[in-house]
C-alpha cells in the first residue's frame, strides 16, 4: 500500500518582499500547506503577512533570532499540530527557490523518507563571486571533516519526513550555522544524505541575502575552530614535554609516547566538554577515544622514526607527523568517538 504524505512547506521570513507572496502563493495552487515564521520583522511587513494569512500559517517571532530558531519554531509547530505522514521542505523567502524544485525536492523526501534530501545548486558562471567562494571552502571543509562529498552546504531547500523532525529539531544552532550543523550531525547519526539538482537562481547578485559573512562564517565553522585550538593546545603540550624529554634523555621514541599520552589525556576532555560536547557515555567515548590514541600513537612513532630514518631532523619531522595525522583525528573523533546517539521520535 503506497503511503500518502502531506506536504508542508517551512519559509522562515525575515523582511521579506513581493517574492514571498509568489512562492506561497503558488505552493498554495499545487497542494502545500504553508507554514511561515515571521522571524522578527518590521512592522512594514505587516500587510504583506496579512495578505499571506489566507494561504499559510504565520507564526512571529518579538524580535529577530535568526534562521536556526525559526526553522525550529516552525518544526516544533508542524510536530505540534500535523499528524504524521508528512514531508517538511525547507525553502527561503527571497524566490531563490522555484517551485518546480521545491515540488521535486519534496517528491524525493518521499521516495527515501529516512533521509535528508538537499536541493542542491551547481556554481558556474553568473553566481556571485561570494557565494562561489563561500561554497567551494565550505564544500571542501565538509568533505574532509566529515567524509561525505556534498554539492551545495549552503542550500536552504532541505526535506525531510516526519522521521526525522526530531533529529533536526536536536541539532544545536540559532542562526546560519544549524543548516551547517545540520550535515555535520547527520553522518555522525547514520542518516544518509541525498541530493537533487536545482536551478541556480541569484536575484539582484543575493543582495536580499541577510548573510553576515564574518560573523555566520565563523559560527559556521565554530566546532572546527574549537577543535583546532584543543589541539594546539595539546600539540604544545605533547612537542613541548617531547623536546624537555628528548634533551633529558637523548632519546627519541620513549620522549614521544611519553609525551603522546599525556597529550592525548588533556586532548580527549577537551574534546569531549569543549568542542563536541558530546552526549555519548564518558566510558564508551573513552575506550573509542583511547583505542584511537593508541592507533594514531603507533602510527605517530612508525612515522617519525621513518622520519628520522630517512634524515630528516627530529624536530622537523614531529611537526610534519603531527600535521599529517591532525585532519585524521578529527574526522574519526566527529564521526565515530563522540558521536551523538539519534534523538527519540
């Protein structure tokens, strides 16, 4: 028997134009029920809200909390008060997204239900040099955190089913950073990611865009940056102790385990508290955590002493094997040590 999902479109709005009343209007005609969060705007707005009212659901925000929080405001709704089955997508309010996309986007969540479907862009020609930019980092960064080749990490038109709603109303962020959260989250969770292809559409050059691109950037990017200074903080740690026992001794292997576990103590609790805030059990996180510091110490000293082997000055070669086995780490810490267990229906 083929089940039948309803289809709800998201639309969080923050100062919204003409654009909006299209794209609801004719999500409307094809058979969406439309829920909007007015997340904050002026009272300039206010008519345009009241003309959407016939066709949607609006829900207001006093003051602006940022994007995570209205999708959230408005997951929490579309829980609340829409029996299950159903299929939420996620679109912007500025038009970028048309509805023949947004139809097939929602389609495809039906199809695989247990899966978080991007409406994913390709970034040729006539896509502003800043969203060119800002994707090709942030697609190369996710790549190697997280191990999955995604097209487009900043797409707005997601779909999910009622599967999921309570994973993505799990995932931590108030502001541009939750849809980044979002896929970071969702291979630690073993939910697969899919993709379809959607038009490329930039109105006026993105100027409607309320991205701030330093301050969503680095909340973006927040966990990478913690997770780069727990480690430098243990990489000083571990080479300063290392060269101390190194020219105590004269030796070159004892100084770098020495060295290797203690760092590796101070690097797992401020792993565990600081940057993954994981919710995993202190034992299991540390049996994975200190299985993988014995791999990557073994690896560790067979690189070096190689190093060494070969020529290469000692401390030169700590700072290379350190390098090469930093990105490593972390991929397998984010996915497998302090991975977060899947939020209950």
């Amino acid at each position: 028997m083929t089940t039948t999902f309803k289809k709800i479109a998201l639309i969080p709005a923050y100062e919204p134009d003409g654009e909006l009343l299209v794209t609801v209007g004719q999500l409307y005609e094809n058979g969406f029920h439309v829920v909007i969060v007015n997340d904050g705007s002026s009272e300039e707005r206010e008519p345009l809200f009241r003309t959407l009212r016939s066709m949607a659901d609006i829900i207001c925000h006093e003051v602006n909390m940022g994007k995570g929080e209205a999708l959230k405001t408005g997951m929490n709704f579309i829980r609340e008060y829409f029996p299950a089955p159903y299929v939420v997508v996620t679109a912007d309010a500025d038009g970028q997204h048309i509805t023949e996309d947004i139809i097939r986007v929602s389609e495809t969540a039906e199809r695989f239900p247990n899966a978080l479907v991007l409406g994913s862009r390709r970034f040729g020609k006539g896509v502003p040099l800043r969203s060119r930019f800002g994707n090709a980092v942030t697609r190369a960064v996710y790549r190697v955190t997280s191990g999955q080749n995604v097209c487009d990490t900043q797409t707005g038109l997601r779909a999910f089913s009622d599967r999921l709603i309570s994973e993505m109303l799990s995932v931590s962020g108030s502001r541009y950073e939750y849809e980044m959260n979002v896929l970071m989250e969702m291979p630690r969770r073993d939910i697969q990611i899919k993709e379809e292809i959607i038009q490329t559409v930039y109105l006026d050059g993105n100027s409607s865009s309320h991205f701030d691109t330093f301050r969503d950037s680095c909340l973006i990017y927040k966990e990478i940056l913690k997770y780069s200074v727990s480690s430098l903080v243990s990489f000083f740690a571990d080479y300063g102790l290392f060269c101390l026992l190194s020219l105590v001794t004269g030796l070159t292997v004892f100084p770098n385990i020495a060295a290797r576990l203690f760092s590796s103590v101070l690097n797992y609790n401020l792993n565990r508290k600081f940057v993954f805030d994981s919710d995993s059990s202190v034992k299991t996180s540390a049996v994975r955590y200190f299985a993988l510091a014995a791999v990557i110490l073994a690896l560790n000293t067979l690189i070096l002493k190689m190093l060494t082997v070969i020529g290469v000055n000692t401390y030169a070669g700590k700072l290379l094997t350190e390098t090469v086995l930093f990105l490593l780490s972390y991929v397998i810490q984010h996915r497998f040590v302090f991975g977060k267990e899947r939020a209950s229906a």
